[in-house]
C-alpha cells in the first residue's frame, strides 16, 4: 500500500526497503528524486541499491549519469564500466563514455568507445536511437 502513494517519497523509501527487488517503485522513487533535485537522496539510494545488488545494471547506469552531473567523471566511468562488464550491449553507456572521454581530450579511449558502439549498432546487438544524429559524426571524427 506504501508504493501506491507514488508521488510521496518517504512512502517509497519504505516500500522499496521492503521489497528492494520491485523495479517499479526503485523506478519511481528515482524519478521523483531526480525530478525534485534531491541528489544526496538519489545518490544514498543508489549506493544502497548498488551495495545490495552490486549487479544492479539500472542502479550502476543512474549512478554514473549522476556523478557525470555532479562533475564526478571518474564516479561515472567507475558506475559505467561496471554496468558494461554486467551487459556489453549497453549501446547507450558506449555513448555515455564515448563523449565524457571526448570531452576530456582522451581521443584514443573516445574512439574505442565509438567503434564498440558502431560496431553494436552495425551487429543489431541493441536498438540505437541516436544512430542517425551519431553515426555521420562519428565517422568523420574517427574515420
């Protein structure tokens, strides 16, 4: 009954310690969080989730999209390279790490990045929306 309350936060915390296994209330608890602006909360609950279940791909990915926002690149490539190491196929976290490291100036680490994510978008290994708007760049930067 707690996680029917949906847009109360506290009543999902307490639902999702209950049954912090149910992705539906880890979901919306996470989204109000992030839509509140409540980062230390966002940022506990996702080293709870990732502490309980270190496998937890949704927990790690949410991390690292954090901590790149906080301005915590090398948190992000921990959570990022984690969650890769769980499920390759991630096209969108090659993405993530592709442009975090072309931003830093580490061309070498970017291009191996893109080329694992054209490589996977080429394969059909994973749907990848961004393939138009990325893929024409990406060739021209890279070749």
């Amino acid at each position: 009954q707690l996680a029917l309350r949906g847009a109360d936060p506290a009543a999902l915390a307490a639902a999702a310690r209950v049954n912090p296994f149910d992705s539906a209330v880890q979901g919306r608890l996470l989204r109000i969080l992030a839509e509140r602006g409540d980062d230390a909360a966002l940022a506990a609950h996702l080293a709870a989730t990732i502490a309980r279940d270190p496998g937890n791909i949704d927990a790690l990915v949410n991390a690292g999209v954090l901590a790149r926002r906080q301005g915590r690149p090398a948190d992000a490539e921990r959570h990022w390279t984690d969650a890769l190491a769980h499920d390759p196929g991630l096209t969108h976290v090659q993405i993530y790490l592709a442009e975090m490291f072309d931003e830093q100036g580490r061309a070498d680490d970017a291009a191996a990045r893109y080329r694992a994510w054209l490589e996977q978008v080429v394969a059909g290994a994973a749907a990848a929306p961004r393939a138009p708007a990325l893929v024409v760049p990406v060739v021209l930067k890279f070749g």
